[in-house]
C-alpha cells in the first residue's frame, strides 16, 4: 500500500500535458441542447459560451489522449452553424508559449472546420492547423504563436457548409519548459462492477518528478507515487461512480488540471435473467446501475403499475418510451452458441403520428451498444393497428420480415424473440417471434422466423430498448423483461393464479417478513406446496408440517405458491420482504 499524501478542497477545471489554464469537455448533456441555452459546461462566469450549435452525448470523442467522451457539441449540417466561447483569459502567458488542442469529428473531410480567436469579440483571425484525415475523432494539436495573450480573448469554431462536425475537449496550455513535470493521458478503470453505487480510479502517469514541492487537489482520494519525491511514476485518485473526476497539480512553475467524467461500472446480468422494472415511476431507466443509457433526448422511464397476462407473475412497475431519444442497453453474459431468448409484454398507447412505411425496432439484442440483431420492429397499419416484425440485423428495413396478422393499439402482448446461432456460415443465424404463446407450455412453432443472409453476431452480450424517431416509435410500455439461454427462461411454468380449488384456503403472513409460512383450509387435510420464483424455478417443494411452512431459504421477492390438498389445488402469490 502506497503512502497517501496531500488531500485539499476540489477546485479546478481540466486537462492534459502542460499547464493548462483553460479546459471544457462539455459534461453530459441530458438531452440535445443549444450551446446558447445549455447550462452544463465546466466553466462559468466569467466564461461565455454562444452560437448556433448544440450539446449532445451522441456520437461520443474517443480514440485520443485525454478523450473526456461523453457530451460534445454538434455543428449540424447548415453552413455557418458555430461554437463561441468568450471571456478567456490568457494574459498570463507569452503567445508564443500557448497551444491549443481540441478533439474534431467530421463526416466529410472534403469540408473542414474553421478555427478562429479574437480580442474584441468582433474581428475574427484564422488559426491554421492540420485538418483531419479521416472521419474519426482526432486531437489537433495548434503550436505555440497563433493564440494571443489578452484577458479577452474568444474562440470560434464554425462548420463552414454541409458537412457534420462536432467538437470537444477544447483547452489552452501554456507549454513554456519552465515547468519540469510532464503528465501524459489518464485512465480509468472501475474497482469492482456491482449493482450499487462502486468507486473508480483515474490513474496519471507522470514523469520529471522530484523537482519542485508539489500539491494535489481533489475531491477524490490520492494514493500511488507522489511526484515531489518520485521522479516516474502514476497518481492515482479513486473517485465514487457518478461523480466526475478533477485533479489539480500545482508546485514551482507547474498547474495542471486533469478533468473527465465517471466510468459506468455496470454489472453484468448473468442468465437467465429478470427484470421486473421494480424502480420509483418517473425516474430515468438508464439512471440503474442495471441499465446504461446511449445516445441523447429524452429518458425511457419508469411507470407506475404493472401489464397483466394471464398465467404471468408481475412485480415492480414497468416502463414507457415514445419517439426519439434515448436508448437504454442492458449487459448480460456473453453468448454465442444455441438459442438466446428474450421475452416481455408490450401494450402499444397509440400509433397516431408514427407515419413510417418501413416501421422501426424498438428492442433487440446486441453484440456491441452498435452491432444489433434479434430486432423487434412495429409497422403501422392505422392510428389503432399495428404489425410486428422481426430481423436477425439492423441492415434495413426491406429486410425486415412482418407477421401480417394486425395487432390492436391499448391491448397487452406477450412476445417473444429468439435468436438461433448457426455455425455453418457467417449468415446463416435465424430469429424467431412468438406472440401470445401460453404460459407453461413447451415450445411451440413460430408465429414468423427471419432468415436473411445478413453478417451474423459474433455473440450476444445486451438487451437494449430503442427511442429512434417520432415518426417509427410508438407510445409503448414494456413490463416483465426475461432473458435466457431455454424457453422455460423466458416462458415460465408458473401456475396461473385463477386456480382456486380449496376450501377455505388461507395463507398468511404476506407479506412475510420472517422464515414460516402458515396455511389452513376448511378440510384441514394434509397438504403439500410447491413454490416458485419469478422466473418459474422451483424454490421449495415440502409437506405442510402442523399448518408452517419453513421459507428460511427464500430472498425478500416475489413468489408464486402451489398449494395440493385432497387433490385440489390453489395457487396464490407470496411477497418476502
């Protein structure tokens, strides 16, 4: 264990290698927001941020060193749409002695970004760099000699025709060699990945140490080499997940700051698994540490209340999502041979306004957040009618196979998707749906299969929801969300809860807060009880001893509980808390 060394007050904003002064990686915007409006930059007053483009966390920076990912902002097709950030002071520093760095994304790199600074805000000069190459993030990097040094200084970055561009992680940095320390691009990494709330490390490697007296600023806790003894080595800082991270290193000539924001440590759902969608309604779905959220606009959201189908269990509450916004993808254990099977019911609200003939997917699974399969599409058919599909990619939708059967707006469905690996060829895996089938059952045929010879997933490694656009998401409410690797996962054998056969049956406490259940009935013959979890797996099996029960082994959840008398059976449902 490493000495723990000097712990002050947060203070600060961001950075890389130098002494940087200025620094703005956007933070995470919350959905896509006009820079002129948007409130979550890392600086404020006196700093000022305007013009014509907008914040967003699609299209993440990454693959550069010091890469923030995350918001970023968008310079959108139309000529002229533009960044300004002004009240920038660099009078402290030699011109010669200051560089610019910024991550650039463009679309065409026939059309490149225009980069310009001023001093009064109204007379603008060009600053000259290396243009990107490809249509990937890049750090450009502009030396020393085109920023001047005034306590007024503005930037400008403006998409100059119809290409997209986006930008992100813009800092200044004096790069005088007064300053022996030389850091280079941090890392993070969880500690752990549960379902809680888990800590994470930024490490920070640095060289030239052992030369000055050097303080470390953070909210975070400092371990690793301290760099005012230690001539190489790495600082790290843990930090809680959520929350993003700010170093700031000063000593001698020195001031870095070091910004970025928090890993998600998400937990990896093994199979098979169940989600009953048991959060607070109105809180944003990709917000659990069960679910991750890509791309930006509005959150798919928690919903009071519970979709019924008979012959299903339901607990928690359910979710809804409409039109275009945010995605959430859900990790589970990596597969790759057999069947996976996801199973959930869906009520549509409504398909006024979805006007798309070629209808859109609003779940599936996925290899990456970007490689899909196993999708489920929706195709109007009018304002209370609708068609569901099926594809093994998301190639397009002339691919997309639709059961012609039209299924009613307001009404609750049970589907399920099954993606079948094959290992003959490359595109050769097949999808499968099933609406309605009945719980308990074994498989049954299809209802349709998707056989395309799209590019296969190598495997599959999420579930994920889909906001795509308003004009092919309906309304829609998803609840009871299974996943596994056999039909009995996501198609459970759990009794239906209409079979009341017994006299006088009572069971109780339930809830149940301790480790007995009781159960009595007007015959008061011997009894036996079968008890089942969510996902229709036998959990206890026994012979009602002087009317008790022993649930010792049971978790605090939802069960279903089978009770045989005289050979008459009821069922009744079982909360453990």
């Amino acid at each position: 264990m490493k000495k723990l060394y000097t712990l002050l007050l947060l203070i600060g904003s961001a950075a890389t290698f130098g002494q940087t002064f200025f620094s703005e990686n956007v933070g995470t915007p919350s959905t896509n927001t006009p820079v002129a409006s948007y409130t979550g930059w890392q600086n404020t007053t006196p700093i000022a941020f305007s013009g014509s483009g907008s914040a967003r966390v699609s299209s993440p920076s990454s693959g550069y060193t010091g890469v923030s990912g995350s918001g970023n902002v968008f310079l959108t097709g139309t000529s002229g749409t533009n960044l300004i950030i002004s009240g920038i002071n660099s009078s402290a520093y030699a011109a010669g002695d200051i560089q610019l760095s910024f991550g650039y994304l463009t679309n065409n790199i026939g059309t490149q970004l225009v980069v310009e600074q001023s001093i009064d805000g109204t007379n603008w000069t060009a600053i000259t760099f290396t243009q990107n190459a490809n249509t990937s993030w890049n750090l450009v990097t502009v030396p020393g000699g085109q920023i001047p040094s005034s306590a007024t200084l503005s930037l400008r970055f403006t998409q100059p025709a119809t290409a997209q561009m986006r930008v992100d992680d813009i800092k200044l940095t004096n790069v005088s060699s007064s300053c022996a320390l030389a850091l280079s691009g941090e890392t993070t990494a969880c500690v752990v990945s549960t379902a809680a709330l888990d800590n994470y490390t930024v490490t920070i490697p640095y060289t030239g140490g052992g030369t000055a007296s050097y303080t470390i600023t953070t909210s975070g806790t400092v371990s690793g080499d301290n760099p005012s003894t230690i001539a190489a080595g790495n600082i790290i800082v843990t930090f809680i997940e959520g929350t993003a991270y700010a170093v700031n290193i000063t000593g001698g000539t020195c001031n870095f700051n070091v910004t970025g924001n928090s890993p998600e440590c998400k937990v990896t759902n093994t199979l098979p698994y169940y989600e009953g969608f048991n959060y607070t309604a109105g809180n944003s779905l990709g917000a659990e540490q069960m679910w991750t959220n890509v791309n930006s606009g509005d959150n798919i959201t928690a919903t009071a209340g519970s979709l019924a189908y008979t012959g299903l269990t339901t607990a928690g509450n359910s979710v809804s999502f409409d039109g275009a916004g945010i995605d959430c993808f859900s990790p589970i254990t990596p597969t790759s041979t057999g069947t996976v099977y996801y199973s959930f019911l869906m009520n549509v609200g409504t398909m006024a306004g979805v006007t798309s003939a070629d209808g859109g997917y609003l779940a599936g699974l996925g290899e990456t957040n970007a490689n899909l399969g196993a999708t489920l599409w929706t195709k109007r058919v009018d304002d209370t009618n609708f068609n569901l599909g099926i594809e093994v990619r998301t190639a397009n939708a002339a691919n997309t196979t639709f059961n012609t059967a039209s299924y009613q707006t307001g009404q609750t469905y049970f589907v399920v998707v099954g993606y079948t690996f094959n290992a003959a060829t490359t595109s050769d895996d097949i999808v499968s749906l099933w609406v309605n089938p009945v719980v308990g059952s074994p498989e049954p045929a299809a209802t349709i299969t998707d056989t395309h010879a799209a590019t296969d997933l190598n495997n599959v490694s999420y579930f994920f929801l889909r906001q795509d656009s308003a004009t092919e998401t309906p309304a829609v409410q998803i609840d009871e969300l299974r996943i596994g690797t056999a039909w009995a996962d996501v198609v459970p054998v759990t009794a239906s809860l209409t079979d009341n056969n017994i006299n006088g049956l009572t069971m109780y406490p339930n809830p149940l807060k301790g480790n007995t259940l009781y159960l009595t009935s007007t015959a008061n013959a011997a009894m036996s009880v079968q008890i089942f979890d969510v996902l229709g797996k036998e959990v206890v099996k026994s012979n009602v001893i002087n009317n008790a029960v022993n649930v010792s082994g049971l978790n605090a959840g939802v069960y279903i509980v089978k009770v045989t008398e005289e050979g008459k059976t009821a069922t009744r449902k079982l909360v453990i808390q």
